[in-house]
C-alpha cells in the first residue's frame, strides 16, 4: 500500500483518450503487473452496476406483502416473507 501511495502517476498524450474511455480502470489497466491485487481489488468493486432496479424490486415486493391487511406483520415476518 506504501508502494502505491507514494506512486507517481505519468500520462502521456496518447494515454488521455484511453482515460476517458477507461476512467479510474485506465490506472489498474496500466499497471496491473505491479499492483496485482489492488488491481483485482479494483475490477470487483467497479464491475458492480450502478442501477437502483434490484432496490427497486424489493421496495415494490415489501409493498405487496405488506398491505392493509396485514399491517401487524412484525418486521422479522415482514423480512422473512420478502426473502421467500
């Protein structure tokens, strides 16, 4: 962590359109030989979709099992019922 710490970063010219393509990947593209698991680090954190569907799925199940009639579901039965 020290080594990429105190690592000084050169771009060049050419390197400036693949930075716009790549963005934060273009580091660990670069350099994935001399920082091997912070490159793997990166790619797994990155490669997460940024989407609020899977979070909106779930707000819309919630919201069909917990109607009017069942408005005493305790949040235990409420979270069980929503995993099944």
């Amino acid at each position: 962590m020290e080594q990429y710490a105190n690592y000084k970063l050169a771009i060049s010219v050419d390197d400036e359109n693949k930075i716009k393509e790549l963005g934060p990947l273009f580091f660990y593209e670069r350099y994935q030989k001399t920082f091997p698991i912070l490159t793997k680090i990166a790619r797994a954190i990155y490669s997460i979709p940024a989407t609020s569907v899977p979070s909106e799925c779930l707000f819309s199940r919630a919201g069909l099992i917990q109607s009017e009639l069942r408005n005493k579901l305790s949040p235990l039965s409420l979270e069980s019922l929503i995993f099944i």
